[in-house]
C-alpha cells in the first residue's frame, strides 16, 4: 500500500513539474523572440498522444505495434475528407437543411463561387473515432491470439495496406494528400489551426489535451485494469489462469490506443490545414515504437518527455538528412541494454529527490 501510495505522490509532483513547463514554454519563446517555435511545440503535442497511447499497449501490456501510424492517418484522413467533401447536389434541399439546423453539416462558399456544403468538423472527428475504434475491433481481434513478432507482422502488415491505399486513390489526394482543411472551432475565439495569430492558443490546447490524456491514463495504470495489463505482460499464461480475461484486455487496450492515435491525427490535421500519405508510412510507426523505448517502456512520463523533445528537434530539422538515423539510434541503444542502467539510475536519483523534498516539508511542518 505505501508503495502505491509513493508512486501516485511522484506522479503528482512530476504532475505539477510539467504542468509549470508547458506554461512557461511559451513565455521563454516569445521573450527569446522565437515565437515559430510553437509550430512544431505544438505538432510534438499531437505525435506524443500517439506515444502515450501506444506505451499503454505496449509499456503496460506487452504488445508490440507496427501500425499506429495507421490509425493516426486514418483519424486525419476521414476528418480532412469529409470537411472538404462538396456535398452539394448529392442531397436534396429539405434534407439539407435539416442536416443544417442539427449543425451537421455546414454550408461554406467554394473558390469558383459556388455554395458548397460539408460534413461539420466535430462531426468528422466522431466519425473518424468510431472509424479507428472499428478497424481496430476487426484488426484487433484475431491479431491479438498472436504473440511475440507475430503480433508486430500482422500490425505492420496493416500499416503497409493503408499507406498503399492512401497513396494510390484519387479520392484521397493520392501523393498529394487533402489540402485546406478547415478549422476545428472550439468557441468563439477558440480553434484549432495554423493561424500565425493563434499559435499560443494552440500551444495551449494541445498540451492541455496531452495533460488530460496523461492524469486519464494514469489513473487507468493504478488501477485494477492497469494491474491486469501488467499481469498480461508479465505473464500471459499466469494471468488467465487467476481469472483475467486476457483476450478482451488486449483488444479494449488496443482500440484505447487506436483511438488515441486516430483523435491526434484528426486534431494533427486541422491544425496544420492537410495531411499526407506518409503519416500512414512504416517509418512512422517505427519512430513511434523507437520514442516508447526511449522513454522507458512503461514511464509514462519518460515517454511524454521524450517523445515532446525528440520530435520537437526533429521537426525544426536540427537532425537534418540524419533524422531516421536518430531513431534507428535510439532502438539499438534500447535492445543493447545500456539504457536499462540509465532509466534505473534516473528513477532512483527521481526516487531520492522526491523522498527529500518530502522530508524537507516534514520537517519544516514541524
């Protein structure tokens, strides 16, 4: 019990550490005069609620996925497709106009003048949820009986099946992907896009969407579902013998983490206006896979903070024509071992700082 009890009193105070970070961030670039840093501040955001979701499968249950990048496309492809989707003359005017008043779709004028109409941005993201949420159930569930690389094959080979699709539709842009999609409104002064003007309000939005999704999921860590995940992943065999139904643990963690990836890809493409084939990439993915390993497997904090400052460089192309070198770098580093005494000694050194600050308050309490 006090070991549960340690563990939520570090996580509240790393709680706090990051929520004081993300708020000066902003403060430091601006004064530094580099407020273009937010761009890809922001961008990072969105690629660490894939890390985070994807260190849940993997971290905490033990299941290797080569296709998240899969699921963050298929988010922002149904949400780029479906507001850019001239619905005009596809359905009749009554119908129109009762779709209207339920805000389902939104009349808009064309570049040739015309009145178009499209499915409503909020309607998009729902769509492209329960799009990831169902693809996942079916990809899910026979791929999860699989174990160890198998398991990775047949999520990679659904990565590939996707990235091939997007590439060579029409529909879809092709190579070009889909352009000048809409914003994401919020309120009135509140939306997410690349308006030069509104970079600090969606620095903001983003990251408090990752500090939700973090105090969310670890929550759901220390919790008895959580638990039964680490049974999973310690021992698969143990744990349905103590009564967990390992099979369905896996699926809802894995359609969790689908549906993680799919929101960051939807958000991830009304802020930057577009979205292309090469989200949906095996590299991706990879580099999804290299950043949970970096940042420690089941940390994750270590994950978040990882994830943020690795892409952040990466897309300010400070790695330059060595950019997937880095992540290759990163997964040998992992798989040798040496980092394994790294994580140990920085958890011990973040064990002992937190003991003292607690000792420090004790002490001055009494």
């Amino acid at each position: 019990m006090k070991r549960w009890t340690d563990i939520r009193r570090q996580s509240g105070t790393m709680m706090v550490l990051l929520t004081v970070v993300i708020i000066s961030l902003p403060v430091v670039c601006l004064t530094a005069g580099k407020p273009f840093f937010l761009t890809q501040l922001t961008m990072s955001a969105y690629y660490t609620m894939v890390v985070m979701g994807l260190c849940m499968l993997l971290g905490h249950a033990g299941q290797a996925s080569l296709g998240h990048a899969a699921f963050f496309a298929i988010g922002g492809y149904a949400s780029a497709r479906l507001t850019t989707l001239n619905l005009a003359g596809a359905i009749s005017p009554r119908i129109t106009s009762f779709l209207g008043r339920l805000h389902v779709i939104t009349g808009h004028v064309m570049p040739d003048g015309i009145t178009g109409y499209s499915i409503t941005p909020w309607v998009a993201l729902l769509f492209a949820l329960a799009l990831a949420c169902l693809i996942a159930g079916i990809l899910g569930y026979p791929a999860l009986r699989l174990r160890g690389h198998y398991l990775a094959m047949a999520t990679l080979g659904f990565g590939l099946i996707v990235y091939r699709i997007l590439l060579g539709t029409a529909w879809l842009g092709s190579a070009d992907g889909i352009t000048e999609v809409p914003p994401l409104i919020l309120g009135p002064d509140w939306r997410i896009c690349g308006d030069r003007n509104l970079r600090v309000q969606n620095y903001y939005l983003a990251w408090g969407l990752v500090l939700a999704l973090y105090i969310v999921l670890q929550n759901l860590i220390h919790s008895r579902v959580g638990r039964a995940l680490r049974a999973i992943h310690d021992n698969e065999t143990a744990a349905s013998c103590v009564g967990i139904r390992t099979e369905r643990e896996k699926l809802k963690i894995f359609i969790l983490s689908a549906a993680i990836a799919a929101l960051a890809g939807s958000l991830f493409t009304h802020y930057t206006g577009g979205i292309g084939p090469s989200e949906a990439g095996a590299g991706k993915s990879i580099r999804y896979l290299a950043l949970v390993a970096a940042g420690g497997m089941s940390s994750m904090t270590g994950c978040l903070l990882v994830s943020a400052g690795v892409n952040f460089f990466s897309l300010r192309g400070y790695f330059g024509s060595m950019d997937h070198a880095v992540f290759g770098f990163i997964l040998i580093v992992m798989v040798s071992g040496f980092a394994g005494a790294i994580l140990q000694t920085t958890r011990r050194w973040s064990t002992t700082w937190v003991s003292r600050i607690r000792n420090s308050r004790q002490v001055h309490g009494t």
